[in-house]
C-alpha cells in the first residue's frame, strides 16, 4: 500500500503547484502553501478507497459479469465514491476556510 500512498503525494503536489500557478496566474492570491496543501489533501482522501477499489476488480471481472452489467456497476460505485471523497474534502479545515472567504481552491 506504500506505493498508493507515494502515488498520492506526487500526484497532490503536482496538483498543488498547478493550484498555486493557476490561480495566481488569473489574479487570485494563493500561496504557495494553500496550493500544495489542497492539491494533497485532494489526493490523499482517495487512499482509504483504493482497498474498495481493488478488491472489486478483483471480484467483478468485464469480460465474465457482461460488459452492460460491469459498465453499469463501475457507473455507480465511481459516482459513489467520488461523492464520498468530495464530501471528505468539503469537511477539511483548509478547504472550508478558503471556501467561506469566498474563493475556493478548484481549478
């Protein structure tokens, strides 16, 4: 599960900095610390589904379950996850501080 972890954190510094650039580019005070943290805090809150995940495609094959059946199943559990992660996110301190001042970090 190390290698998940290490994947998350490269993936939400990458997005941290695209945070930071992008939103002082277009004017939009960010520092460089709110940019970096977000972007982890992103990535980071998907880690505790990565076991859900893997253990469904361990259980579900596309080409056995039928590609409407598998296709229908992946719809449902992705909208469900994501809105699971989402709303992690929504209740992080520094997501809801930027959020209540009015300008959230999403890019």
């Amino acid at each position: 599960m190390h290698w998940v972890a290490l994947g998350a954190t490269a993936a939400g510094v990458l997005s941290g900095l695209r945070i930071f650039v992008t939103y002082n580019l277009l004017e939009v005070e960010v520092s460089f610390l709110e940019g970096i943290t977000s972007g982890l805090m992103d990535w980071w809150l998907w880690i505790p589904f990565v076991p859900l995940v893997l253990a469904l495609a361990r259980r579900f094959d596309p080409s056995a379950a039928g590609a409407v059946r598998f296709l229908a199943l992946h719809v449902l559990v992705g909208a469900a996850i994501s809105f699971a992660q989402l709303t992690l996110f929504s209740r992080c301190p520094a997501s809801s501080e930027r959020c209540a001042s009015g300008t959230p970090l999403v890019v």
